[in-house]
C-alpha cells in the first residue's frame, strides 16, 4: 500500500472552511468532492499526516478512483497541488488558501441550443447534450423577470414547502435555471424537488444533479420522469439481489457505481449479475468496490457479451496451463532408465482444452 504524505502550506490547529470557500467553491462542487476536501482539512495537524487513497476510499464507501477524481478537481480549482512519484502515484499533497472567485473573471461557456417547445420528446440516444451554462448565467434582469411570473410564484413557493425554508438567492437561482435553461415546466420541476426530497435530500447541489440528468436524458414530462425512476430502481434491486443484498435501499455511493456500470461502462445487467456473482465467491461478501474493478477491467478488454467473459476466461486458464506446464519443464530432473520411469509423458493439447472450456 503506497503511503502518500500530506502537508500544509497554511498555519492552523483547527479544522476550518473559509467563507470563501462556502460562498465560491463549495456551491459548485460536487458534494462527494466536498467531503473530500474537508477530509483533507481534517487531517491536518501541526506535523504532516502519512495516509493512503486506499485508507480514504474504504472511509467514504468509494472507489481509489473517486478519491483520486476530487483531488484534480480541486487542483483545477488551485485549492491544493499534487506532487508525483516517477510510477505517476500521488506522493504529495499540499493545500492553499482558497484563491479568491470573481464573477467577472469566469469565462464565458459556449452551449448547445435547446428546442424552446417544452412538449418535444428528445430521443435517449439523441447526441445533444444540455445547456453547459449554469444558474450565474441568469441575469439580474431576467430573474427580475421571471418573478413577475405568477407560475414562477407559485412554484418557488412549494419549493420552499418542500424544503422547509425560505430559499436562499442562490437556490432560487438554481430553481429558475431549470426552468429557463434547462427548458422543465414547473410540474417537472415540482416533481423533481418531489423527488430528491423523498429520497432524503433537500440539497440544491444533489437537485441540480439530478436535473442536469434528467435534460441529458431527454426528460421532459413527469411521465417520462417516474418512468425512468421506476426502471432504474428495478435495475439497482435486481443488482441488489445479485449481491445477496435485501431489506435496504441503496446509497449514494452504490448508487453512482451503478450508473457507472450501466450508464457509462453501458453493460448489460446479464453482465454486471456476472461480476457480482464473482465477487460474493471471491470475497464471501457483497463489495461493490470489486465488482467495480471487475468491471473496469472488462471495459478495458472491451467485453460486451457473455461470449466475450468465456474466451477471456478461456485465455487465463491457458496461459495458467502453459505456466505450470513450463515450470515442470524447468524443474523436473532427467528420468532414470529404471522400469518406474518406462511410461508415456502426458502432453497437455491447449487448443483443445480452449475448446472444451468454450463449450461448457
């Protein structure tokens, strides 16, 4: 286990978040991103604090590759840097004093136009992608705007029912981007705050998330939105029960491996049940960190099919032949012309035993 060192370019004895940080960075950020960031801060003391991506993964439920996703985040935005060994494994990490954000320094993001008829129907294999802006786009004068609306009224009103408290400008903001960017009629929004707030999350950053994905899918309706929910949740249970898993629902982090696996790994689930059926055998225990990596290698192998899964099988297993089989060449001694030795070597035929593997 390689051990990474972190060190501190700021004198403090305790764990603190400037206000800059909640105000500029931590709104934007993914909330997984953010744990990790405060993680970081909670380590520190006075002397450097040894520690590994493998220790923090299994503390946040993640993958090493999660972990290793936040901290470039984060060096992109000049709130730490990384140093490399020559093997490209982060050795340090040092963090800096959250530069200071300002509007007028942001570029401006170029973006994807997005149909204006709300009942359009986009295909999920459609290529558009969502507006790139995001809710600081909207300017003073068209928030202005939209308030006047009574449907904006109301709905910023039962968004405040939802979550409970008034709304601050930025989740307002958020709301209203929906609306005019991401082109959701206030029903969809409604059922989007619906939604998460069931879920047990009344966050704006987990709202956006899920709204960002619901306009990448094409998602236009509260039909189309309950269908996708619906189809999803009995993706995540039929994984579940692959894992041995029942009696809870799914969490955060198994949900996002998930969407990985079928979303972006884009296997089927007669594929997936594959690897978390390996895992519980290999590990006696459902470890949705392993299957991820059995996934990952098979993604890499390009695997799409059971088919495939055979032949790599088929491939490992000869290769272990071929080792063995070299490994008695090397250390058997030379037979004896006694009548003991007088028999016929066995010959081990590799392509017919591919064969019989594959036929299985």
């Amino acid at each position: 286990m390689a051990m990474i060192t972190l060190q501190n370019s700021r004198s403090a004895e305790i764990t603190v978040l400037t206000n800059n940080f909640i105000d500029n960075y931590m709104p934007e950020a993914n909330g997984e991103f953010v744990k990790v960031y405060i993680y970081l801060l909670r380590l520190l003391s006075d002397t450097s604090v040894p520690f590994s991506l493998e220790q923090m993964a299994d503390h946040f439920f993640c993958t090493e590759r999660d972990i290793v996703r936040a901290l470039k985040y984060w060096e992109k935005e000049n709130l730490l840097t990384l140093t490399y060994r020559n093997n490209e494994d982060i050795a340090d990490i040092t963090l800096n004093i959250p530069p200071v954000k300002s509007e007028a320094l942001k570029p401006e993001i170029s973006t994807v136009p997005i149909s204006t008829d709300r009942q359009k129907t986009v295909p999920l294999e459609s290529s558009a992608k969502p507006s790139a802006k995001s809710a600081s786009s909207l300017s003073p004068d068209r928030v202005k705007e939209l308030k006047q609306n009574d449907e904006i009224v109301q709905l910023l009103y039962i968004a405040e029912q939802y979550l409970g408290k008034t709304l601050t400008p930025t989740e307002m903001k958020k709301i209203l981007f929906f609306y005019d960017e991401l082109k959701f009629s206030p029903d969809l929004i409604e059922y989007l705050i619906e939604y998460s707030v069931s879920r047990g999350h009344k966050s704006i950053r987990y709202i956006e998330t899920v709204a960002l994905a619901w306009a990448e899918e094409g998602i236009t309706t509260v039909t189309m939105a309950k269908e996708a929910n619906s189809r999803y949740s009995k993706e995540y249970f039929t994984i579940f029960k692959s894992m041995g898993i029942s009696g809870r629902n799914p969490v955060d982090t198994e949900i996002t491996l998930m969407n990985t696996w079928l979303k972006d790994y884009g296997f089927s689930m007669d594929i997936i049940q594959e690897a978390c059926s390996r895992t519980v055998l290999s590990t006696g225990q459902p470890s949705f960190q392993y299957a991820d990596k059995i996934l990952a290698g098979w993604k890499d192998k390009n695997v799409r099919t059971l088919a495939d899964i055979k032949l790599l099988d088929a491939a490992h297993q000869r290769r272990k032949l071929e080792k063995n089989a070299q490994k008695k060449d090397t250390t058997a001694k030379p037979a004896s012309s006694n009548r003991f030795n007088n028999f016929h070597q066995r010959k081990y035929d590799f392509n017919e035993y591919e064969k019989k593997l594959l036929n299985q």
